[in-house]
C-alpha cells in the first residue's frame, strides 16, 4: 500500500476512534423546553430561551437564565429558579439503597421543581444533618456550613451553622438539608478555603425579600471562590447563599403548571438526597 494512502486511512480510523470515544463520555443529559441539548452554551441559544428575563412558570415559580463569566475566559449559562415561599412546599427526599437520576426523582415526587441536596458519602450517607418529613438522620455540622430547613409550620429557613447552630432540643424540623460553604451571609460574600478546581455547581440562596433560589451551572466552569464572587456581584440580590453537592450529584428539574417540561440538567450519578418543590 503507498506510504500515503496508508497515512490517510490510519488518520481516519484514528478520527473514528476519537468520535467513539467522545460518544462515551459521561456527560449530563440536558434539555431546555424538551429540547435534548449537549452543553449549557447551547442552552442560551435557544430560540425560544432570552437572557436576564424572569418567566413565571407556575404561581410563586419563576425562571431565569443568565450568562455569568468568570475572571478568565470561563463563562457559563446560569440557570435560576425564584420561589416565593409563600407559595410554594419544600420537601427533602431520601433514599440512600434506592438512589435516583433527577428524571426519576421528578416522576416519583411530582415536584414542579427539584434540584440535588448536600453531601453524601461513598455509603449514599449524608455528611452533616438530613430530616425527610419528619425523619432525622446523620448528625448536624458544627460551627460550619449551612442549612436549608422547614419547620413545623411549614417556614423555609437557610441559615449559617457558625452563627446560628442547630438545636436539636427547642428545633423541631420537617425538613433539612446541610452543606457547605455558605457563600453569602448578611448580604455579605464570606471567606473560605477552597482548591481552585472548577467543576458543576449548585446552589440555594435567599434573597433579601426571602424568596428562595436555586442556582445552577451545569458547565464545569467556575471554582468555589469563582462561585461566591460572582453571587455577590450579581444583581439577584441575595441575602444568604449557600453551596450544595456539586460535580457529578448537580442536577435540575423545572417544569410549568400545565406540567410542560422547561429545563432538565440530570445529575451524573443516582442521587440518594433531593429537594422537591411543588
């Protein structure tokens, strides 16, 4: 065979190889409006998707995208969702024997939104405090990270451990999830130690009219400080941020009242720990 039709076959076998193997990467499945989509960029190109624009998709439930960059050339499409408390039930799932993908969680809990919880460990155990309606397990962090909660009366509380530590004696939760770092405290960015890795991020946040978000970055785009500063800077004006598991475990579900699909970011892996929001 001539030296160069040899050349030219093996550089397309190899390109072959290449395509195969890209196709059997483990990268999240992702659609926006039922629309199967290969990364958040493309996301924010929809046609029918506009940036910085809040659209209500169910009463108390709106969505936003908006496109966040980070100090470099790292930049992501957002994806936000603002509840009014008032409006809405929080609900904290788990099952660590019998963990879910987001798409399975939805059908199982009927949330019109639901996005991944806390941390767990290799055991699909929660590192810090979890309460599933009224069922507690593991045990609280201390003096460091953060809790999102529903109390007896339904209140949606996210709050900083350091300042405000759990009490197991006069707290009687319903529903709860820790993680960390907090982000934002009193309005304020906090300070942390974090590796400067960047990776998939989610996180939930009040605002300083007590409205809920969740906010996430299905691109693995921004560290953890990236993270914090770009919730400071932004103009949702939050009150209290926190982190949750991110990398592989983040994940989304949005749907509108008429049970119309809106976007779906599935985690990498089954999640044992979920928040459901109907």
């Amino acid at each position: 065979m001539p030296a160069a039709r040899h050349t030219l076959l093996l550089t397309c076998v190899l390109a072959l190889l290449g395509s195969l193997l890209m196709a059997c990467s483990a990268l999240p499945n992702i659609s926006v409006n039922g629309t199967p989509i290969t990364n958040s960029q493309d996301s924010a190109n929809g046609s029918d998707q506009q940036l910085n624009v809040w659209q209500t998709v169910s009463p108390g439930i709106e969505l936003r995208y908006e496109r966040w960059k980070g100090p470099s050339t790292n930049e992501d499409t957002m994806v936000i969702v603002r509840m009014n408390p008032a409006q809405i039930h929080l609900s904290v799932h788990y099952q660590p024997t019998q963990p879910l993908s987001v798409r399975e969680w939805t059908k199982e809990t009927g949330a019109h939104v639901l996005i991944n919880g806390g941390y767990f460990d290799n055991n699909n155990h929660p590192t810090g405090l979890l309460v599933s309606n009224g069922e507690v397990h593991g045990q609280s962090y201390s003096a460091f990270g953060g809790m999102l909660s529903v109390d007896g009366q339904g209140n949606i509380r996210l709050r900083s451990l350091s300042a405000h530590p759990y009490d197991p004696d006069n707290e009687q939760l319903q529903q709860a999830t820790q993680s960390s770092p907090m982000m934002i405290e009193n309005g304020q960015r906090t300070q942390f130690n974090a590796n400067g890795a960047t990776e998939r991020r989610t996180i939930v946040a009040q605002d300083k009219q007590g409205r809920l978000l969740f906010i996430i970055s299905s691109g693995v785009s921004f560290s953890l400080d990236e993270t914090a500063d770009l919730l400071a800077s932004s103009d949702l004006s939050l009150q209290t941020a926190l982190n949750l598991d991110g990398g592989a475990s983040t994940g989304i579900y949005v749907k509108d009242s008429a049970n119309n699909e809106k976007v779906t970011i599935d985690a990498i892996t089954a999640l044992p720990i979920v928040i459901a929001v109907k």
